[in-house]
C-alpha cells in the first residue's frame, strides 16, 4: 500500500536508481496510506456522565453533606474535603489559571 501511494508522489536521480524522494510529508503519506486502508479519523468526545439523578434529589444530598460538616465543626471535629475525581484539563486555559 505505500508503493502504491508513492508511486505517484515519487521522483528519482535519473543517474542514481537508489537515489529518491518524495514531495508527500510524512503526515500526508500516513494519511493517505491509512485511507486506502480503509482507516477513518475519528475525534474522541467525552460525554458528561452526571447519571440520572434528578436536580432535587442532588440539592439534598448537598444539603446532607452541609448539615454533617456544622454538626462536626461544633464538636470540634476537623472537616476534610477530598476531591477523588479524575483531573482533566478543560482545554486551553489562560495561563493566570495554571
């Protein structure tokens, strides 16, 4: 499949048989290689996975967590936050916001 696409990208030294070249970039010739292979390029999305908790049911649990952390701020007892997610950039982000 590459000879076929540079066949007709390719030239040579008419004095030199081992001496060629050809006027595709490298990223040209895997594109078109690729696409005779039948290969698609495809861009990956992600999809907000949020489930299907209804908004009045989230504002509860929130209101839950709100109530424990004053509970346990009276009786002194220190109140973690721990963030478990998977970090992901959001794309490109000035730079003031790291």
């Amino acid at each position: 499949m590459v000879d076929e696409v540079l066949e007709a990208h390719s030239a040579g030294s008419p004095t030199d048989e081992a001496v060629r070249w050809t006027d595709l970039k490298p990223v040209q010739l895997a594109q078109q290689v690729l696409a005779r292979a039948g290969y698609r390029r495809r861009s990956l999305r992600k999809a907000l996975s949020t489930g299907d908790v209804e908004p009045h049911e989230r504002d509860r649990q929130f209101r839950l967590i709100a109530t424990l952390r004053r509970q346990a701020r009276a009786r002194g007892v220190p109140v973690l936050c721990v963030d478990t997610r998977k970090k992901e950039r959001l794309g490109h982000l000035p730079p003031s916001w790291g």
